[in-house]
C-alpha cells in the first residue's frame, strides 16, 4: 500500500502526516510525501531549500519510526 500526504508546513498538514504514520504501521505501507511551492513567475530557492529541509526532517521522523518514505 502506498499513502500519498501533501505537505506545506500548516497544522493541518502536520495532522496528516501523525495519521499517515498511524495507518503506515497498521497497513505495511510506504508513505510518500509531496509539496508544492507557489512563487509566482519566480522561484526562489531559499524556499525550496526550506521545503527541501522539511521533507527531509519528516522523512527521517518518518523512517525513526520504522516506517518506508
């Protein structure tokens, strides 16, 4: 089973990944995380290096667990 959970840093989000990982466990599933930037005509790549480190902080929460992302 695969999970697909979009992530852009709000609380809500942040819900969805604890449930995401609570399904994970039950169902031997792999979670996969997602993230869209919106900048407008430009992209600035301090906020991708900023979504880049939050994925990457989760990830490794993620596989602490014991979890597949």
């Amino acid at each position: 089973m695969e999970i697909l959970v979009c992530y852009d840093g709000s609380e809500a989000s942040k819900n969805a990944l604890l449930l995401a990982k609570t399904h994970a466990k039950t169902r031997d599933a792999r979670i996969h995380l997602l993230t869209l930037l919106s900048t407008g005509h430009e992209l600035h790549l301090d906020d991708m290096s900023k979504a880049d480190e939050e994925l990457e902080e989760w990830r490794t929460k993620i596989e602490s667990d014991g979890l597949r992302c």
